[in-house]
C-alpha cells in the first residue's frame, strides 16, 4: 500500500530516534548516537591465548606452561565496559536480541575474522540456562558471523551445535583463573569428531579465558587441529580473594 510505505518513508527520513543508551535524538538508522558509539572502548591489543588486554602475553600465560593449552589464538574486539557492557546486559538478560547484528559488527572492526575456519562452535549453555533465557547467546553470535561471512565471500561456514554442556559446579565469579580451569574441566562434551579441522569457538564476554580453553581441549580431543576463538569483549579478571 502507498500509505504504508509513505509512513514508513517518513519515518526513516524524517522523524529523529533516540540513541539506546543515552536517549539523545539520532539517525533513525541508527541504534546509537555519536556521543556513545564514541565512547566504546576496544579492546585491539590482546594476550593472543587468553585475550586479556595488552600487547603481548599476559602475565598469567606468561608464567603458565604452554604446552597444556589447546588454543591457538584469542580476540576480544571490545572492552566489557561502559555502553558495551550496558548494551551486552539489554541482549544477554534482557532477551534485545535484535542487538546482536550490531554488537557482532563493533566487535568486528577492531577483532576482524581472516583465517578460513571449517566451523563455528558457540560455546554451549548447560540446556537448563538455554531453557531460562530462551536462547543461547553465543550461538546467535555465531548465526550473525556466519551470514556475514556469507554475505562476504559466498561460502557457507558452518555452525556446529554438537557441543553439550554440563551444568556449573560452583558460581564463577570469586574464583581465580586456575580455579577456573580446574571447574571448566570436562565441562563439555561431544560425540562428534572434526579430524584435521580448523574451528573458531565463539563466546560472548571473555574473563580468564578457562571456559574457552576446555571447549577447545573437548575439540583438540575430537580431532580438531587449529583452534582460535572469538569473543565480542574481554571483562577485566576479577582478583582472586
Ligand atoms: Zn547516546
Ligand atoms: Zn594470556
């Protein structure tokens, strides 16, 4: 109907929309105005095995062996701070699933994806969470990257939902990184195999790094040769107490 698209014409072009976060009045295409995009802050130096901020190996990988990690290589586009972490709380909690095309597209400029990967493997929620959330965050991350992908290159990656997860021993906030990986241990499970594949996990918020590092031994130990990760922002680590 002309109407219909005349009111939607006029809606675009002319009546302002209000940024999310601060309310400010904006392109009505846009979800946020300049003042807030402004301000979020990236995160484009990182440890690349645990994707804690700096240019190089971080502290704790520095003086932890290497030869026990499965991960190749870890990106975190954006800090967990300020806008980033107001609008990563609206699609995680808040069920503003709509957010995540433009959250995978922020982490994106400062983390871009080149290698080619067989797959994409979301970190899996023990069903019970997916179950109170309604959706598991990481693999509508994942969805969005590989239609972006396929939007870019017109090849199709995969992503691999084969993953299970067993629910959480204890809350993971005042625990420290090897506390971390000792619960994050065996986690995660599959019955498939990937022999000699290349398999990019992808996660929402990294913290110390250890729910990534056991997703990818569960895939090292399913035959997965090169595995990298990628996340949308890295949270400072909490101190251990
Ligand atoms: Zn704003
Ligand atoms: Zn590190």
């Amino acid at each position: 109907m002309w109407i219909h698209r005349l009111a939607q014409t006029l809606q675009q072009d002319f009546l302002p929309s209000h940024c999310l976060i601060c309310l400010a009045a904006c392109q009505s295409a846009d979800l946020l105005c300049h003042a807030c995009l402004n301000s979020i802050r990236r995160n484009p130096w990182a440890c690349p095995r645990c994707g804690q901020p700096g240019s190089a190996l971080s502290s704790y990988c520095h003086s932890h062996s290497h030869s026990d990690t499965a991960l190749h290589f870890v990106q975190a586009g954006l800090e967990y701070s300020g806008v980033t972490k107001d609008l990563i709380h609206r699609w995680k909690f808040k069920g503003a699933v709509e957010l995540t095309y433009l959250l995978v597209q922020l982490a994106l400029e400062t983390a871009p994806i080149r290698e080619r990967y067989h797959g994409l493997v979301p970190v899996p929620m023990h069903w019970r969470g997916r179950w109170d959330r309604g959706y598991n965050q990481s693999r509508l991350l994942a969805q969005v990257l590989s239609l972006t992908f396929e939007q870019k290159s017109h090849r199709r990656t995969p992503v691999i939902n084969s993953l299970r997860a067993s629910p959480r021993k204890k809350a993971q906030h005042h625990i420290d990184r090897q506390q971390r990986l000792v619960s994050s241990r065996g986690r995660y499970t599959t019955r498939a195999s990937f022999p000699n594949q290349s398999l990019l996990i992808i996660d929402d918020v990294v913290t110390t790094g250890a729910t990534l590092e056991a997703v990818a031994k569960t895939l090292a130990r399913a035959g997965a040769v090169r595995i990298d990760a990628w996340c949308l922002a890295q949270a400072p680590e909490v101190p251990a107490q």
